[in-house]
C-alpha cells in the first residue's frame, strides 16, 4: 500500500474515532442526568420542567437531539455552563494554554530524561549503570503521579522553599508539575529504547558497520538510534494519551489552571457543559496527536510495513 | 515454575509483596489493630513510632485520630477488590468481542475495531473520570470503569489469535471432519492465548491499582467513608505541616504494591512466554 493510500485510510478512521467519541459522550452525558432539572431551582414544579424541556428540545427523539448538538458543535456552540452562566467554550479555551504548556513541557523533560537514559542503558547492557537505569524506570511507571507530586512539594517547597507550592505564577512553578507528569512516560521511553536498542544492536548490519571500522559513537547515533526512533515515535503518540489524562491529576494537585482541574470541578459542579467539551478536545487532541505521528512515521522510516 | 520463581530473585520479591497485600486484604478485620473509622480526636495528627510516635498507633494517627496502620491495611481490600474483578470482568468482555471480531471478521470486525480505536483515544482517566462522574461513587462503578478502561487489550490479543489460526491448514483440516466451532475455540485458540493473557492480566492489574487510586485520590472512587489508599493519600495532603506521613504512608503502600505486581508480572511473562522477552 502507498504511503498516500495509508495516510488517507487513517485519515478515514480519524474522522470516524471523532464521530464516534461525540456519540458516546453525547448518550453518556444525556443518561448522566437531566440538564433542565439541573437549571432550574429545586422549588420548579413539574409544570414548569415540563414547560422547560419542551422549550429547549429535551423532548424530542434522542437522534434529533444528537444531530442539533452536531450541528451547534460544528459553530462553536457548545451551550452555556450552569456554573459560570457564560458560553461553555470561552471557558474551556481559556484554560488551554496552561494545560498544553504543562504537557509539552513534560513531555520535553520526558525526552530529555527517557533518550539518554534507554541508550546508556542499551549500550552499557548487564552493567551497575544499565541496573540502576532500569531500576529507576521500573520505579517511574509504579509511583502513581499524585504522590510523586505530593512528595515534591514536600520537599523542594515545604521543607526547602526553594519552588512555589502550586499555581501557575512564575516559570519555576512549571518545574514540579511537569517533572511529576513527564517521570511516567520518561520511564516508559527508556524501557521501550532500550529494549528496541538492543535488539538493533544485535542485528547484522551493525556487525558489518563495526567491521567497516566505523567508529562506536558513529555505529550507536547514526545506525542504532536512527533506527529505534519510530519505536520511540510510536511510544510518543501513545503517550501523550496517557499526558493529557496524567494532566488531570497533577492540575488537581498543583492548582494548576488548566482544563484537567477545570474537568474535575465541573464534575463536581454537576456543569456537564464544560465537561462535554473538554472530554470532545481532548479526545480530539488525541486522534489528531496520533495521525501526526502516523505521518512522521512514514517520513522517518519510509520502508516501514504498513497494514 | 518454583524453580524458575527462586531463580528470579525480583519475580520471587513480587510475588511475596502480591502474597502480602492479599493477605493483608483477606484478614483485614483479624490482623488491623484497630476499627478503621473509629475517631478518637484526643489522640489526633500522632506521629509514626519511629518519628517521635508511641507504639499505641504504630504508624500514628489522621486528623480524625483514626489509625493509620488499621486505615493502610483495610484500604488493601479495596485495592484488590477493584484489580482483581476489574481484571476478569475486562478479560470476558475483551475476549467475547475479540473473539465476535475474529470470529466474524467483515463488517463485524471493522465495527469492533473502531470501537478499539475510540478506546485508545480515550485517556483512560479521562473515561474513568467521567463514568465515575455519570454513574456515582460505588464500588461497582470503579469495577465497570477498569473494566472498560482495560478490555481492549484482551480484545486484540484474541483477535489477533483466531485470525492467526483461521489460517492454519490444520484448522481447515479439522473443521472438514465436522469439528465443531466451540471446540475449535476450546482445543485450538484458547491455549494459545492462555499464557499472553495471564501476563496481560497481570501487568493490567498494575495499571488498575494505580487508576484506583487516581480515582479515589480525586475522590471519585468508593464512597468516601471507605478507606482507600488514594483517599488517605488527598486527606493526608492538607496536613503535611503537622504530620506529613498521612502522605506518605499510603503513597508507599501503592508504590510497592504496583512494583510487587510489575515484578510478578515480568516474571510471568518469561516463565511463560520466554519468546516475548527481549
């Protein structure tokens, strides 16, 4: 199949994952509970409910209802929040910035961390430094996040007061979020590397580069690595999935103004407006983050099989 | 497979810490010390023995002056209840539909593997959060909830393994002596996929633990008055001036818990799968 060809029957699927995710957080949010007893004071009598969700289309064929919420979605109406009393998607789209700036950083840190620490350890197999490597690694994907942060703060803001608590004030308020949200996917990097790394190392082709007289740094950058990148590629794409979740609790723990704590107190709030739309944007942001990789994948490795 | 278990040092440590915690969970209401909600507001915010404490509560007290030994050991159960039913509630519903798309392949196939696809794209907090959210606090809810965030893992694995053996000349060879559908499915694919699914179910179990733990942290797990590890954990967090190890504490017991499950888990996986390691 030609790449093009690939690119389009992904392209495809993107587009349907997209439909797919509107239907279901539209049927989950509508058995979720009802909107107009929600807008109304507890004191509203049926008559008035009744009156209400006539008014506002409740009461018409959930089908009808799926499409007007389409529709209004495609024009960037997404209704009003119950708790705030202003358009839903002003709300959200003001807090993207902070989110997208802590997962980008994380992920930064992650690959910081992750692509020198898988390649040490690949090379330096079975070595002190290749056990402590993946000791670490092994600890990174078992700390869950939130005490992770917890002990950060702890540490290098209660005992020392060397970095602000929470908030999003100044850049070196940045550092201990991100660093709690990137040590996952940092360790998932190194284990997938190395692992990858390995196994090209073992290959025959780097027998021949080595007999060609290359030198070490010249086999492992050039041959090696060049080569266990799209495995890195694939691990990126899975991960920023499991960012923009991670997100959502360290947000909570820092008070960092971002959608992930926007999400989980307008869970709270019962303002299923706001969650609506941040559970579509980042699905969203997902399926585009993946194609992007599917497309860097071709590019950085264009022999690769495709199915 | 005790042999290859004392050999592997970190697969032997895995699965004492696994034994533990089950233990722990079973006999919670024998080996806790004291009941886990009982308040006693004169002996509150008590320091662990070994940081200034006294040996009436080993690991000190809440803010509540509820012991914190008693709360970490009962928070155990909620802990395996959720990995351990949430696990084979994902692995029937991954195997019946991987096995419907395999089976079926066409449009069936393509249906169920769109529906993979949504999954994946879900960041599993994200769809546990929003379950929780929809269906309320119980313990049932988070059951459902690890259990859609983890079918589609099994669903893949049995997909791609009928769609393997479909192939095979012996199937066709079987099924033209009038061998029939379940016992191809019994005789032929599920020893293959027993031994990736029980690693699978492990390190699944690990992933489990900690979305339980994220949940009840948020405090949209259980209900509130049960004890759970992530609850403790956002509890102790307002109260780390006075007695910062009500954070710490259940911090670790998540910790060595998941690491014990990885450990075994890694085990499992080249004791019965030598190939796949790598």
């Amino acid at each position: 199949m030609g790449m093009a060809k690939y690119l389009g029957k992904r392209f495809i699927q993107s587009i349907i994952a997209v439909f797919g995710i509107t239907i279901i957080v539209f049927i989950v949010l509508n058995i979720a509970g009802d909107p107009v007893k929600l807008m109304l004071p507890d004191t509203a009598s049926y008559q008035e409910i009744e009156e209400m969700r006539q008014k506002m289309g409740y009461n018409d064929p959930l089908i009808v209802q799926y499409l007007r919420f389409l529709g209004n979605a495609l024009r960037g109406d997404f209704g009003t929040s119950y708790k705030y009393n202003e358009p839903a998607l002003q709300i959200v789209l003001e807090r993207i910035p902070a989110t997208v700036t802590l997962a980008v950083s994380s992920m930064m840190i992650a690959l910081v961390i992750g692509i020198p620490a898988g390649m040490i350890s690949a090379v330096k197999r079975n070595s002190i430094t290749d056990t402590v490597i993946r000791s670490l690694a092994l600890l990174g994907q078992c700390v869950p996040a939130f005490w992770l942060g917890i002990m950060m703060m702890l540490l290098f803001a209660v005992k020392l007061k060397w970095l602000p608590t929470s908030g999003f004030d100044t850049w070196s308020s940045l550092l201990m979020p991100s660093l709690t949200l990137g040590v996952f996917t940092a360790a998932t990097i190194t284990r997938m590397l190395r692992s990858s790394m390995i196994e090209i190392l073992g290959k025959e082709y780097i027998d021949v580069a080595k007999a060609k007289g290359l030198g070490r740094y010249v086999i492992i950058i050039k041959h090696a690595f060049k080569n266990a990148l799209s495995s890195v590629m694939t691990v990126i794409g899975l991960q920023f999935s499991s960012l923009l979740g991670g997100a959502v609790i360290t947000e909570t723990v820092f008070a960092w103004p971002g959608i992930g704590r926007l999400l989980v107190q307008s869970i709270e709030n019962s303002d299923f407006m706001v969650v609506e739309i941040i559970v579509i944007f980042m699905a969203f942001a997902i399926v585009i983050i993946n194609f992007i990789v599917d497309i860097l994948y071709c590019l950085i490795n264009p022999r690769i099989k495709l199915q | 497979m005790w042999k290859s278990l004392k050999e592997s040092k970190t697969g032997l440590v895995g699965v004492i810490v696994v034994l533990l915690v089950v233990f722990a969970a079973l006999t919670a209401n024998i080996i806790a010390p004291y009941d886990p909600t009982k308040q006693d507001v004169m002996n509150k915010l008590m320091n662990p023995v070994f940081a200034g404490g006294n040996f009436n509560h080993i690991l000190g007290t809440d803010q509540l002056g509820r012991d914190v030994l008693s709360r970490v050991i009962y928070g155990s159960r909620i802990t395996i209840l959720v990995a351990f039913f949430g696990t084979i509630l994902a692995g029937v519903i991954g195997t019946l539909l991987g096995a419907i798309a395999g089976y079926y392949g066409k449009w069936v196939d393509a249906v169920i593997m769109r529906i993979v696809d949504i999954q994946l794209s879900f960041p599993f907090v994200l769809l546990a959060l929003f379950v929780a959210a929809v269906l309320g606090r119980s313990l049932k809810n988070v059951i459902i909830v690890a259990a859609i965030s983890s079918w589609v893992q099994y669903a893949r694995l049995v997909r791609g393994e009928i769609l393997s053996v479909k192939e095979m000349e012996y199937i066709e060879a079987i099924r033209s002596v009038g061998s029939k559908n379940s016992r191809i499915i019994i005789r032929h694919i599920i020893p293959n996929i027993i031994s990736p699914a029980i690693v699978q179910a492990t390190l699944g179990m690990a992933r489990i633990i900690l979305m339980e733990a994220s949940l009840s942290y948020l405090g949209l797990g259980v209900p509130l008055e049960i004890p759970t590890w992530g609850r403790m954990l956002s509890d102790g967090k307002d109260f780390m001036l006075s007695n910062p190890w009500l954070a710490i504490l259940p911090g670790i017991a998540i910790t060595i818990t998941v690491l014990g499950v990885n450990l075994m888990g890694d085990w499992l996986r080249d004791y019965l799968d030598p190939k796949l390691n790598v």
